[in-house]
C-alpha cells in the first residue's frame, strides 16, 4: 500500500509538471467516458432494467399469426383466447386487455380524452402488481351484472383528481356511463405491455367481453405467465399443437398460428437496434480517444527516456517500472472519468429532453433514465479500464529501456526505435479503421433520413391541422347524432378565417392499419382463412382534398351519400390492382365483413395509394366509406382542417365552435399534419444526429492523431531530411516520403475500417429506408472524405520537413 501511495504521489507531480499534455489528455477522456456513461445509462433504463412485474421474465404476450399476409404480430381474437386459455398446460395463467381511450368527466377539471384499457379482472395478478390505495379487481368484477368499477393510474389521479383521497368510492362517468373508482395504481406502474399501441392507460376497467365470436374477429392482447420451469420454447411447442388443432376442428381458422414471445422483449424489442448501434459509436469514440493518448505517451517516452533508464539503473525493476507508468495512466483516467460524469449527467438529461414524443414509446424507461448508483458503477469500471488500455502499451515499451543508448548523455535527440515506429502506425491505422466505421453509420442514417424527408407518403401534410373529437356517451350512441354534430361542426369551422376546407375521419395515415374482412361480388364466398382484408376508413365529404389525397378515377363522397341512397365506398388503387387487376373498378361491388346480410357497396372512386403504416411498409388495400351511411362501423373522431397559413394559428378558434356545440366534449391531440406524417422518422433523425455528433469527434480526434504522429516523426527525423537535402534531394521528393507514410497508415486502416463498416452496416439494416447496407455512395463519399483528412493531417507537417536547415542538421554530426 505504502509503494501504491507513492506512485500516485510521483504521478500527481508528473502530471502537474505537464499541465499542457494533462488537459489535453482529460478533456478527451472525458468526452469519450462520458458519452459512454450518458449511453449507458439510457441503455440500462430501456434494455436492462427488469420490467415492474413480480416474476417478469415468466411474462409472455401471445400473439396470432398469419404468415402468408406478413402478419407477424396480430392480435387476438375471443374464439381463440378461450381454447387457449382451456387447453394449454403450459401458463399458469392467461389475461386479454383492450387498450382503448375513454372520454372522462366528473373529476376537477376540464372533461378528457384518456388512453385506458378494457380487461380480464385477473389482470393485475397475472402482473403480480397491486394498487397502492383500495382494492384491485376480483373476479367477480368480470360477471355481466356486476356493478361498473374502475382503476386509476397514480398519475391521472394527482392531475385529474388532485391527489385526493377521497376519491376511492368516488363515481366517475367513462364514455357517459357510471363508474366506481375502487383502486389507485403505485406511481412506479407502467402498461409497458402495451407500448406498440397508440394509447397507454390512465383507467382499467374490468367486464371484457371475451364471450367466443367469429374466430377473424381479431381485437384483444393476450398476456400469459409461464408455469415455474416452462420456457418460452416449450410453450411455443404447445401452442403451435393447440393452433393446429383449431385449424383442423374450424377451417375458419385456417393460415392462423401462434407466437408467444418474452414480455420482456417484445417491449424493448424496437429499440434493441437503436441503442446497440449507439453503444457502438460512442465505444468506437472512446477507444479512438485511447488511441489518440497511447500516441501521445508514446511521443512522451522519448523525452522520459533518460528519467526512466536512471531509475532502471539504480535497481528499479521492469515490473516496478511498469506499475510506476500504468499508475499515472490510470490517474489521468480517473480524472477524465470525474469530469466526464459531469459530461454525462447533462448529456443524459440533454437525451432525454430533446428525445421525440414516439422514441418514449418504442423505448419505454427512457424518461427514467439517470446517473443512478449501476451507471456510476459502470462509469468507475469503464475509466479504470481505459487507463490500462490506453497506458498498457506505452508503459511496457518505456518500462524495458535501452539503458546505453539513454545514458550516453549526447547532446542528439533520442530516436524512435522500430518497434515503436510500427506500433505507432498501428495505432494510426487502427484509429482511421474507427472512424471509418463511425462516419460510416453516421453516413447511412443521414442517406435514410434523405430519403424518408423527400418521399412521397401518398397525401400532403404541410398547411393541415388534426385534432381528436371523440363522441361518446349515450347521447351520441345514435349515429344520426354523430352525423349532424359533425355537419353542424364542419359549417362552422369552414367558415372561419384562413380555413380552406375540413372534414372528418376515422384514423389518420401514418397511424396504423384498422384490418376488416371484406368480399367482392365476382368471389363472394371466398375459402376460409382467404378473406382479403383492407385498411377502412369511414370519411366525411372533402376528405380527400383537405387530406390532398388525389383522386385517379371516379368521385369523391358528397352530401347526398346519406342512409337513403346508394352505399357507396372508393377503393385506393393498390385493391384495384390485386382484385380487379386491368378492369375498370368503377361499378364494381363490395361488402365489408362476411356477414351476407350487410349491403353491397358500390365503387364509385378509386383514390391514390397512401402510406397508412409508414414509410417503411408496403402499399396495402384500402376502403374509404361516408360516415354519414354507415351506423354499424366506428364513429370518426379526427377532425382534418387545410389551412391557408399556419394550422396551429386557428386551433383555438375551432375549441370555440366544438364547445359552442356540445362543452362535455373533450378536444385531445391537436397537431399540425406534418408533425404527425414526420414521427415515423423522428427516431431515425435523432439517431442520425446523435451518430453525426460522435462522427464528426472522431474525425477530430482522428485528424489530430495522425497529426500528431506525423508531426512527431518528422521531428524525430529533422537530421534524416537535412542530411537528404545536403546530399541533393529535392523538397519535392521530402514532401512526398513523409506524405507517403502517413497516407500509407490512413490507406491501412480505411482498408480495416471498410470490412469493420460493412459488419455494423449489416446490423444497422433493420434502421435504413431505401438504402443499401453496403450503399456504394456513401461508402466511396466517406472514404475520400477521410483519405482528404489524412493528407491534410499529412501535408502540415510534410511542409515543415521541406523547410529543416541542412547546416542545422548536420551541426552534430
């Protein structure tokens, strides 16, 4: 201990004798080990944390499939839930949630739109979790008859209810019905089960109807725990067996089959590639800033080679020696690391408050995450590690000197030994292959984000507003309320100043794909398991122009599809392709749903194809319907307003007109278009600016390495090129050697970089849109770019070497 203390005592002088070299070295390891720590931390958050379930990795969600769609992850329907739930052997238990919102009233503010979640009142034992005041449900609660009761989240009730205790007993209307809050969830509950939906729950009602129906009606999650000792393998076996056995018993069931995956992994599943990348690049950041000061060492062993080989000749051992060197190391390491946790609390907070709205729902836990006692672990663990890695090389060539050569105490400067001039070009070469890899990733994501910027989503976006009018309750259960609120809504707000023209929908593009069964009159009993399905809309007059949706044949809904004339409906022209592939569709006649009571509609428009899941995925039929005909179907609830400025300048005016008509109507979600057709890619684009960060400090970090290098080279070799130029060699041909070897070592590692890059391109491919992993573009722009960066790097201190003093060189030889 007495021998450790005063390593550090010697290598806290020597580091303040070179307060130049120690700065430099700090702030670079701190960067490096913070964006390491403020990366971690979000990736212990998201991806490591265990989810707020007693026993959670025994928690599954069970899914339908239809592969031969491409329907990987369906959800259920009550048919199936109930075999499932009868002739399994492997969950202990099964629960069914319907996330759906509701509209709420009867608290102390305003009335609200809230996400919430019908479900099987065994929910909350299934997740091993219980409210923190009042009771949770029991089964009871699920009987027909019971009375209406209801669930709060912790944070409904301290925003809605004022954190008042009282409310336990309280009535609150849910869509216009009564119900008993019994329960109020702990403020550590989170529905991550739900994250790939687009509502997360405030309210849990109890009562799902799970009585068996038709087995294509698809409309509820289904959760399960495993029994102790069963994995998710075994469970699969079972539920393939179950699957083909409903398939034989009821060929309505026919190309459907079961996935049962790991909660765990389903939640985090979207964001798993994400933030690997991200560790990626903020590693390779690193380990370029430990190359960086391994050659800074180096160069400094030169001008500590007499120190160390006094000390080695008055009988200090090698392996003293090197603990001496490692010791210093690991101190400019530690401070490093002090202040790059500093760097990285701000940096995880800066991640976290410039983070898009939807990267908290693919990413749950990431408002969560913080320098807690595990990042700082990590953080502690990762700086100690830095010092040996970035020291240990350095210190084993200066431990072991050469003590005639030192010692002769001529007045020359020392030279580089050829061990130590190759070991300093592999450190080159391997710092170029880094950032060649980095800006690599940097470079893809920036080609993706291109692309998804300029493509074409089917509609227009720019100039709209949207906002959510749910109508609920038991005044609006008639549909012809439904309809003359929103004709009444929709003269008003067209008539407002800057308004082009409004309509209304049920669903937005880019918000996801509403599948129903449908048939058409040439194939009206189609086999089973081979009903086509299309996305529906139900869509009010000036959809289309307002949504700037064209129309390719045919007419747009108007006020005369009412109850009384002809059912109508307008097909986009990817059903077109795939049901009435070149006719003329005009005429032509559907049903929606297979129920061969429900009209035929006629098609009377064929619209353009839109994006409605993304730019990611493929065309998909669609079904457009007039709200006004169809009392049977979801009620529209977006209202769409093309503006002649801008959208969020008339916003308060329409939350006039809707509470002029109607106050207990809650107004939710009122965005401009864009913001909402923008979201798909916003994870890309923070993802994309955050690797740019990291690539544009590697090529810092990189330039000044082979800077660096080469500027000490040409000063190890200043009597070489006096001597060269004594002798007759040109400037010219000086400027070229010196070119040649450090391009020679930046040419070295792109080659390393290039097979490096198209490894993380490969796994960077679930990220991309439209472009290739090994896209031959970007590989060759990034290329040149470093190669330009080198012979720059390269270029200052060849010129320095054309212009040594052949008469200074030679003065002591």
């Amino acid at each position: 201990m007495t021998g450790l203390l005063r390593d550090l005592k010697y290598g806290l002088r020597m580091l303040a004798k070179n307060p130049g070299f120690s700065a430099v070295a700090v702030l670079t390891l701190a960067l490096g080990i913070g964006a390491n720590t403020a990366i971690f931390s979000v990736v212990s958050a998201v991806l490591l944390r265990p989810l707020p379930y007693r026993d959670a990795d025994r928690l599954a969600i069970v899914w339908e499939q239809n592969l031969a769609r491409g329907w990987h992850t369906n959800i259920v329907s009550a048919a199936n839930f109930d075999d499932w739930r009868k002739q399994n052997t492997v969950f202990s238990d099964m629960a069914a949630v319907d996330p759906t919102t509701f509209n709420l009233t009867g608290g102390v503010g305003e009335p609200l739109e809230i996400g919430g979640e019908r479900v099987t009142a065994n929910l909350f034992a299934l997740l091993g979790v219980a409210p923190m005041h009042g009771r949770g449900f029991v089964p009871a609660d699920d009987e027909p008859s019971a009375p209406p009761v209801a669930i709060i989240s912790y944070g409904l009730w301290q925003r809605y209810f004022g954190g008042d205790a009282s409310v336990i007993g309280r009535q609150i209307s849910l869509d216009g019905h009564s119900h008993t809050v019994v329960g109020i969830m702990p403020p550590d509950f989170t529905d991550a089960y739900t994250t790939f939906f687009d509502v997360h729950g405030q309210v849990w009602v109890p009562g799902l109807d799970m009585r068996p129906q038709g087995r294509t009606d698809h409309a509820y999650l289904a959760l399960a725990r495993l029994k102790p000792g069963v994995t998710l393998k075994q469970a699969q076996v079972e539920m393939d067996t179950i699957a083909r056995r409903i398939e034989l018993q009821d060929p309505e069931n026919k190309g459907w089959s079961v996935a049962v995956v790991g909660m765990h992994d389903q939640i985090v599943g979207l964001a798993r590639p994400m933030l690997w990348v991200l560790v990626a690049a903020v590693a390779f950041v690193l380990l370029i800033a430990c190359v960086n000061l391994a050659n800074l060492l180096l160069a400094r062993a030169a001008s500590r080679s007499k120190e160390i080989a006094v000390r080695s000749a008055l009988g200090a051992s090698s392996a003293r020696m090197l603990r001496q060197l490692l010791t210093e190391s690991v101190l400019l390491a530690l401070c490093g690391g002090g202040l790059g946790v500093l760097i990285a609390a701000g940096g995880t907070k800066a991640l976290v408050a410039l983070s898009p709205s939807i990267l908290f729902m693919i990413a749950p836990g990431l408002d969560a995450a913080a320098l807690n006692s595990g990042v700082l672990g990590f953080a502690l663990l990762l700086t100690i590690a830095t010092g040996f890695v970035f020291g240990l090389f350095p210190a084993w060539g200066m431990s072991r000197p050469d003590l005639t050569d030192s010692l002769k105490g001529s007045g020359q400067c020392s030279t580089e030994s050829g061990r130590g001039h190759r070991l300093r070009g592999f450190l080159v070469a391997a710092e170029f292959a880094l950032a060649f890899v980095l800006v690599i990733g940097a470079g893809l994501m920036i080609r993706t984000l291109v692309h998804m910027t300029h493509f074409n989503l089917g509609f227009n976006p720019h100039n709209a507003l949207t906002l959510r009018i749910p109508l609920r309750g038991p005044q609006y259960q008639n549909q012809g309320n439904q309809a003359r609120f929103f004709e009444l809504l929709l003269g008003r707000v067209e008539a407002l100043p800057g308004v082009v023209c409004a309509s209304v929908s049920r669903g937005l593009p880019i918000e996801g794909w509403a599948g129903w069964g449908f048939v058409i009159e040439e194939n009206p009993h189609p086999r089973p398991g081979e009903t086509p399905a299309a996305n529906y809309l139900v869509v009010a007059p000036h959809y289309f122009q307002t949504m700037g949706i064209p129309l390719r044949q045919g007419r747009a809904f108007s006020d005369a599809d009412t109850q009384d004339s002809l059912r109508v409906v307008i097909v986009n022209e990817e059903l077109v392709r795939r049901y009435w592939p070149g006719q003329n569709p005009l005429g032509k006649r559907l049903r929606i749903g297979t129920d061969p009571n429900r009209p035929w509609l006629m098609v009377v428009g064929v619209a353009g194809n839109v994006r409605t899941e993304g730019p990611d995925a493929r065309f998909g039929p669609e079904l457009y319907i007039p709200y006004t005909q169809y009392a049977w179907v979801l009620n529209p609830r977006h209202l769409v307003v093309r503006t002649a400025g801008e959208p969020l300048a008339i916003a308060q005016a329409i939350r006039r007109e809707v509470t002029g008509l109607d106050k207990t109507v809650p107004i939710a979600d009122v965005r401009p278009l864009d913001q909402i057709a923008g979201e798909p890619a916003a994870p890309r684009q923070f993802l994309m600016t955050l690797l740019a960060v990291f690539a544009a400090l590697a090529l810092v970090l990189a330039g000044v390495g082979i800077y660096g290098v080469m500027a000490y080279s040409v000063a190890q070799r200043s009597r070489e090129f006096g001597i060269r130029m004594a002798l007759g060699a040109r400037q010219g041909e000086v400027l070229r050697s010196v070119l040649a070897q450090g391009l020679f070592r930046a040419g070295v590692g792109l080659a390393i970089g290039s097979v490096a890059a198209l490894a993380l391109a490969h796994f960077m491919s679930s990220l991309l849109f439209q472009v290739q992993p090994t896209d031959p573009a970007t590989f060759m722009a990034v290329a040149l770019g470093l190669f330009g960066l080198a012979l720059l790097a390269c270029y200052l201190p060849a010129r320095r070497a054309t212009k040594v003093d052949p008469m200074e060189a030679l003065r002591y030889e």
